[in-house]
C-alpha cells in the first residue's frame, strides 16, 4: 500500500502500521520463541502482494505474514549454508520479485525468488 509505513519494534518485539499521515492502523507481533513472534526482529520490507516480511536476528529466519498480522510462511534457520543465517538484519524486495537478505554474521546477501501459489 502506497503511503503506508511499517515500523519494527526491536525492543517490544512487534510491528506497527501507520497510514501516511502517521496515524496508527495495526500492531501485530509479541516477544516469544513460536513462529509468528518475534525475538529481535531487524529488518522489515513488504511485496508487491503486501505481504510483509520481518527479519529476526535473533531467530535466523525470515517471517511472512499478510496485511493483517496472520503468519503466512517462514524461511531461513542458523548456519552458514546456503538459506541459512547467523543475524539476519535487513530485507529488500526488487520490481522482480527477488528478495535480499542481509546475513550480518556472515558477511553476505543471500538473494531468494518470491514465489506466490494461489
């Protein structure tokens, strides 16, 4: 959504949304070690799909979840492998669908393909 503004919350381990004029619209996500929370969350970006994307540091994943705060996917898990992170800190998604992460512990960008079943 043009205009609308994702914020991470590290520290409270949530995600907030606010509409371009700063309004508030939702706050998803809550401190735990279950899929769908957060331990030190870093690096947010969404798609052209909305979804969103979270970077955990402290998990080593990347979470996906729709507009509403729903967990829809998870990919990554600690290492040093390919699809593997130590850190991950920051996301970027490009007009073509691929999406980067930083992999701070490991001194690299690993680039994925979004792929989207309907």
């Amino acid at each position: 959504d043009l205009g609308t503004v994702y914020v991470i919350e590290t520290l409270n381990s949530r995600v907030q949304v606010f509409n371009k004029d700063g309004g508030l619209i939702s706050i998803f996500g809550e401190a735990g070690d279950a899929l769908g929370s957060f331990a030190r969350p870093k690096g947010i970006v969404t798609d052209s799909y909305g979804h969103i994307y979270v970077a955990d540091a402290l998990f080593n994943n990347v979470q996906v979840f729709d507009k509403t705060g729903k967990l829809l996917s998870v990919f990554g898990a600690k290492g040093s492998d390919s699809e593997e992170f130590l850190m991950p800190i920051g996301l970027y998604i490009d007009r073509n669908n691929y999406i980067y992460v930083a992999d701070s512990y490991n001194s690299r960008i690993q680039i994925f393909k979004l792929e989207i079943s309907e």
